[in-house]
C-alpha cells in the first residue's frame, strides 16, 4: 500500500456536528508511576525480535549512587505499558561542569525498541515515529520533562558525552501516564483458563492505553482516529470500559469533516485542529454505518441517530458508484479496499461481503428511522449484492467462497462472507468448517484486526471451541513472547513481519487488536 495524497479534495466542516464532538471530548486521568526495575535488553535469537530483557546489575534503590560518563547508559522498566510523559532529576558530580551534557533517550513498548539501532530503519513510512530524543543541557541540576508523549514500557537513558571531569548522576524517573479510562473501573474476570484471563488483561491494558481524547489506533504511531480501528475499539469498549460518549465524540468527528461530495475520510486528526486525512477507505467509508448501528444497539439515542443518519446513508450511496451492472463490487486502486495489511491478498469477495454487511446494518439504521422508502431500496440493494456475491464467489463444489480473477480461496473471504450473513447459517457453518480443514493454520495474515474477523466468524457459526483455540494460538503467542499490549501487526510464522518494511516502526499497543476481552466477555463469560 501506499500513501493517498488527495491534497485537491474538498472538505465541509460542519459546525454543528463538530461542537457536538467537542462537548464530548473526554477529561484525562493521569497517573504518576515510577520504575520497578533496572534492566538490560540484551541481543537473544529466542527472544521475541531477536531481544530478551535481563536484570541489570545495577539497583533502582542505589541509582542516586550512579556515576554516568560518555557511552553509560541505564533502561528503566516501568513494569507494564504506559502512555505519557517522562520526566527525570539530572545532576553533576565532580568537576565544575566544563562542557554541556549531550543525552540520548530512547522509548521502548517492546525490547526491540531499544535494542535496534534506529539509524538501521529504512522503511517506507516515516523514521520520525521512532521515539527517541537527543537533547543538549547546558546546566545542571536540572528537572527534565519532555514535552512529547511517549508510548512506553521501557526508558533508555544514554549519555553521549559529558566530560572526562564531571559525571551524570540521574533521580526520579517518572512517567505521568494518561488515558480517558481507568483500569479498575473493569472488573477483572475469571474464566478458569489462566491464559484466557491474561489474553484479557493484556487486551484491556491495551485499550485501556489507546483511550485517549480520541479512540486512537496505536498511541506511539499513528497516535489518531481511524475508522476501522474505532469500530473493534467501541464494540470493545461496551463490553469494558463502557465510556459511550467518547464513542459519540468520535462518529461526530467522522460526520464532521466529510468531503463536498460526503464521504467519510478513513483517518482524522484533532492536533493542532480538528483536521480529515486525505487518505479513504471503501471499506472504512462503510463502517461508519457500523459504528453508528452498534452504538445504537447499546443505547437509544434519538438525537445521534438524526444527526448522523444522512451521513451514514450517503457512505452506502457513494458506494454503490463502484458496483458494476451486475451489481459486483469493482476494485479501485483511488478508493481502495484494506480488510488486511497481508499482502498478496485478493480482496475482491470480501470487498462485496463488507458492503453487504455493512447494508444490512444501514437497512436496521432506516427501519429505526422509519424511512420504509430507504428501508425498501436496501433490501433490493442487499438482495441484488447476495444474488452477485454467491454468482459470482460461491464454489459450491467446494463450500467455499473463491476471490477475484484468479479465484483465490482465502481467509478473508470467508470469514466476511460468514458475517455478512451471505449464506444460511448451516451452509455458513459449513464454510468455516471447510475452511478450518484447508485454510488452517492461516498463512500470511498480517494483523489481529484480519484475526478479529476470524474468530469473530468462527463464534458467528457456534463454531465455538474452535474460536477459543485460535484466540488462544494467536494472542496467546503475543502473550508468550512477553506482551504487555498486543500489537499492530502479528504474524506467529514470522515475528519480524511489518508492512512498513521495519518492525522498529510498528506499534505495539494497537487498538484494533484488543478484542478478545471483547469475546471472552461476549461469549465465554
Ligand atoms: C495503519 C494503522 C491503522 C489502520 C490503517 C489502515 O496506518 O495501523 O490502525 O487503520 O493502517
């Protein structure tokens, strides 16, 4: 994939919409935590990325004790992920300090993060998330506090020079951590499979941390709302944390800010202003239907259903532009289509189901409104997409669902077929046993949000011990190399994988892979 750069396309703001997302932007909590642990992040092949974190021989308890001279340096360890502000005592020993003090610090989710050289990264996104700074200190004592926000477990203070007469003595590392929830405002659950209760923390503490003044998607990179992210995080959310208005806050902003025409941007920002990416998704377009659906289905909201329902209508207007005659959905590279970041993905059939799930959701949205002509015209729409979907991606031979010009059979067709609702529930039941049986271990799948789908699938046909062993094969593996957070992108076969060319750049606490509390607590609980 690559960056849209849409720069000509005109955006509406709509003050009403806007200030409606503004009076729910939510008050932050903040946390003052300090290190449990000096550590060292040390080169291991059986670590996770080739990294594995050891007791360092110093002591936390005798850091005032420290001297810090050219090249010494210290990680601290926070214990688990936070998201916030670090701060930190710095002082002199010795000598009069005869020349500035030059230091490197570096913020680390995961041991990789410190441990690789950031100078290595050559990937196709920008090096600039890279959480590292390099500051001059022309005096000392001095109480440093970043400016910046960090995405962290791990802090890494490096000195790059002092002086051969004075060194570093360091005091009082602190991050100040910051999110729209709090932790214990969930209730810890109790499934009887320890791996299952962990999976659920580690997804809490990780939506827990991507809840800020905006659902973002992963607070080190891209730190902003993306609609496809939003969707997993709020329905999670429901299930948890049940901050609701934070929710509403980010379906205003979508509405907000929509092109002339009224499309819903894929991504927007809300630093400096409130600000859509000209960067869209078909697929993320849709969603805005679903977003608004399942908000609704947790609570009646008159207002919110008025305000937004033309928006979400036209997402599925504009959509309808890319069906052919038959009624299939036509790919195109200016509007594309994500459903996963796994590459040599035919995305085709799953394009189609997402529009039909999608429909299904909006035809609700006009029952609720009680607009029968809309609700007439998306049951034709709906009808006329199933009829081209199973024409056209249904082997019934095979009892499973082909993709594009080379029938591909893959994963993600299925599991969207399957929620899209294509087939009847015993036929759909059928297509995830097929694909269990063919598909299985799944090859070349990119991240939870694709695995979401998966195993949202597997529980849609009661497939449900099947859904648990995959949850637990797939986030569990996170779990076992240590997570604190699961990340953006997971593949268990190959644990370097990034899309972006580097995984020093990938974010680790990313939103749309904090699910399974979703399901453990939906399903299971
Ligand atoms: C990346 C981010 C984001 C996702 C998009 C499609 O930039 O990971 O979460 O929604 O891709």
């Amino acid at each position: 994939m690559e960056f849209q750069n849409n720069k000509d396309v005109k955006f509406k703001n709509d003050v009403y919409l806007l200030e409606k997302a503004e009076k729910n932007k939510p008050k932050l909590n903040y946390q003052e935590v300090a290190p449990i642990n000096l550590v060292e992040i040390q080169a291991d092949e059986a670590g996770f990325q080739g990294f594995r974190v050891t007791n360092s021989k110093q002591q936390l308890s005798k850091l005032a004790t420290y001297h810090l001279g050219k090249k010494d340096s210290l990680v601290f360890d926070f214990g688990t992920h936070y998201v916030g502000r670090f701060s930190i005592d710095l002082n002199s020993v010795g000598s009069p300090m005869d020349a500035p003090l030059f230091l490197h610090l570096k913020f680390g989710e995961v041991a990789a993060d410190i441990g690789v050289d950031s100078k290595s990264y050559d990937g196709w996104i920008s090096s600039s998330w890279i959480q590292e700074e390099y500051i001059h200190i022309d005096e000392l004592p001095y109480h440093l506090e970043l400016p910046r926000r960090y995405s962290m477990r791990y802090v890494q203070i490096e000195v790059l020079d002092s002086s051969p007469k004075w060194k570093l003595v360091v005091n009082n590392p602190k991050i100040t951590a910051e999110s729209a929830v709090k932790m214990e405002d969930v209730v810890p659950i109790k499934t009887g499979d320890k791996l299952l209760d962990k999976i659920d923390q580690v997804s809490l503490r990780t939506l827990h941390d991507c809840m800020q003044e905006v659902f973002e998607d992963g607070p080190k990179r891209d730190r902003r709302l993306w609609l496809g992210d939003l969707r997993l995080q709020a329905l999670t959310n429901y299930q948890t944390f049940k901050n609701k208005a934070l929710v509403k806050r980010c379906l205003y902003l979508f509405a907000g800010m929509t092109t002339a025409d009224g499309l819903v941007a894929a991504n927007v920002f809300t630093k400096p202003r409130n600000i859509p990416d000209d960067t869209f998704m078909f697929d993320y377009s849709l969603f805005f239907i679903s977003v608004l659906y399942d908000y609704l289905m947790v609570e009646d909201d008159k207002v919110l259903l008025a305000d937004l329902y033309p928006v979400a209508k036209r997402q599925l207007e504009l959509a309808k532009k890319m069906l052919t005659d038959d009624n299939v959905v036509a790919l195109d590279d200016k509007w594309i289509t994500f459903v996963d970041w796994s590459e040599n993905l035919d995305k085709h059939a799953a394009a189609q189901a997402i529009m039909i799930y999608t429909a299904k959701q909006f035809k609700q949205l006009a029952e609720m409104k009680k607009n029968s002509e809309d609700v007439i015209n998306t049951e034709k729409l709906i009808n006329s997409l199933t009829k081209a979907a199973l024409d056209n991606y249904y082997d019934a031979k095979e009892q499973l669902f082909v993709s594009g010009p080379m029938n591909q059979v893959n994963i993600a067709s299925q599991a969207w077929m399957v929620l899209a609702h294509v087939l009847p529930d015993d036929k759909a039941k059928m297509v995830m046993k097929k694909a269990l049986e063919k598909l299985f271990p799944v090859k070349g799948v990119g991240t939870p949000y694709m695995y979401h789908h998966i195993v949202a699938a597997l529980f849609e046909v009661g497939l449900k011990e099947e859904a648990i062993v995959e949850m637990k094969n797939y986030w569990g593996k996170m779990v076992e190399y240590g997570a604190d957070t699961f990340f953006e992108a997971f593949d268990p076969q190959r644990p370097n994988f990034s899309p972006y060319g580097s995984p020093i750049i990938n974010s680790y606490c990313h939103a749309w892979s904090c699910t399974p509390t979703y399901f453990i607590r939906k399903y299971l609980v």
